[in-house]
C-alpha cells in the first residue's frame, strides 16, 4: 500500500516537472496565435523574415477590418438627430440646362438617405479646392453606383452656373450639384465658418415618419487632429489616401492633390 502510494506521489511530481518544462517552451496565447500560419499562400522567392512581418501586419489588418465594423455597427445605431428647420430651396441644372428650384426633401429621391458633400468653391473664392475637387474626382464615378442605394449630393455656395462650368471642366458626369447661394444651409450644417470661409463638411439625412433629421456629419473636423495628421474626416469615401497607405513611401507630408500638374 505504502509502496503504491510512494509510486502514485512520484508520478505526480515527474507529471508536474514535464508540464512545468512545456509551459516554460510554449509561447504566450498572442505570440503562439502569431506563430500560426493565417493562410498557405505564398509569392515568389519571398524569404522567412518577409513572410514574418506580413503575418503580423494582416493581423493588424484583420484587427482594423474589425474596428471599422465596430464603428459602423456604432454610427448605425444612432438615433435621429435634430429635424431641420427647413426644407431648404437649392438651385440645380436640369438635364436641358435650364436652372431649376430643387427642395431639400427632393433630393432624397426614392430613398430615406441622402449623403451631402459640402464643396469648398464659395463666390468669393477664384478656385475651388483642389483637395475637395480630388475628393469629388473619384465620387463622381461611384456616384451611379451610390444612387442604387442613398440620395447623393454636392453642395457649393457658387451660383450654379459655375457649378456646372467647372464640373464639364473636370469631366464630372454622374455628381448631383446644387447651389445653396440662396439659402442658409451652408451655415447651418457647418459648410461655412462665421466669417464665411467654406468647410469640407459631409452631412448624411434621413427621412422618417415624414420628417427629415440629421443623422451624421464628419466631425472629425472639429478637434485638434493628430501631430503629424491632417484631419482625415472623409478618409472612408477618399480612394487617394487609402491607395497611397500600400505604399512604401505612404502619404508623404508635404504633398497634396493639385486642380493640374502642368503636364
């Protein structure tokens, strides 16, 4: 019995030695899920230590995959914001060219969304901006694709003759332009400062129950953005940026989109 028990207690201690000496070889939970091979594809001639640094970048990637749904899930959870306090009148072209009277609530179209894009090409300006404008380069060929979905527009205080002159200049074809020169909208939804400077504000609305109500805007254009950032508040609808972070060279920090290139 004595020796039966001498023989269990010895076994228990060898157990406990040999799990002790594993533990003390086995990585940590995050670096043993580090080590693990996420996919079996592989490029030609590339070496064990690239192979490395990208398994821990699509980490990093997968994880920001997550956070940008998590932010969205947040964003579409918002209850409605203020109604607005009224139906702004806005001037467009019609497809003959003749300027028309277009309401705030007919832009919406056939849906309950409608994504505004305040363009910073103001009366007082000789230009317009060339980061909007680069901005506005690329939504114009998802425009058609935006309208199967959400009502899409772009607002500018220009009259919209002017509008329309530099849209044919940029080769724009499918952007809904309005002029807000009649109205207040610009200064209410923060598409202009208090001195009349024209803000890069993107503002979505939505119409429930007959009403119309803000819901969102790009407010990451408010607080002091991060040393060595601009304020990045229409990153998410801007291909530019997100196409030059696969980049070696990145962004850069000195430049910036140009109406032309002299070229």
């Amino acid at each position: 019995m004595r020796k039966t028990m001498r023989t269990k207690a010895k076994s228990a201690r060898t157990l406990r030695r040999t799990t002790a000496r594993r533990a003390a070889h086995k990585p940590p939970g995050r670096a043993r899920s580090a080590a693990k091979p996420l996919h079996g594809v592989r490029f030609p001639n590339e070496g064990a230590k690239y192979r490395s640094a990208r398994n821990e970048l699509l980490r990093a990637e997968m994880e920001l995959r997550a956070q940008v749904e998590r932010v969205a899930a947040l964003r579409r959870k918002l209850p409605a914001g203020g109604d607005v306090p009224q139906d702004y009148v806005f001037e467009e072209a019609a497809d003959d060219g003749a300027v028309r009277a277009v309401k705030l609530s007919e832009l919406f179209g056939k849906h309950d969304t409608l994504v505004a894009y305040n363009f910073m090409y103001g009366p007082r300006m000789d230009k317009a901006c060339p980061m909007c404008t680069a901005m506005l380069d690329s939504l114009d060929g998802s425009a058609r694709h935006l309208r199967e979905r959400i009502g899409l527009v772009v607002i500018a205080k220009s009259p919209i003759d002017r509008l329309r002159a530099f849209a044919r200049e940029r080769g724009w074809r499918h952007l809904r332009l309005a002029s807000s020169a009649g109205n207040s909208y610009n200064h209410d939804y923060q598409g202009e400062s208090a001195d009349g400077s024209q803000m890069p504000m993107l503002n979505v609305f939505v119409r429930r129950n007959g009403k119309i109500h803000h819901f969102w805007s790009s407010e990451m254009l408010f607080p002091p953005p991060a040393r060595g950032q601009n304020h990045r508040h229409v990153d998410m609808i801007w291909p530019l940026w997100n196409v030059l972070d696969t980049t070696p060279q990145g962004r850069g920090s000195g430049w910036f989109p140009q109406l032309s290139y002299g070229r």
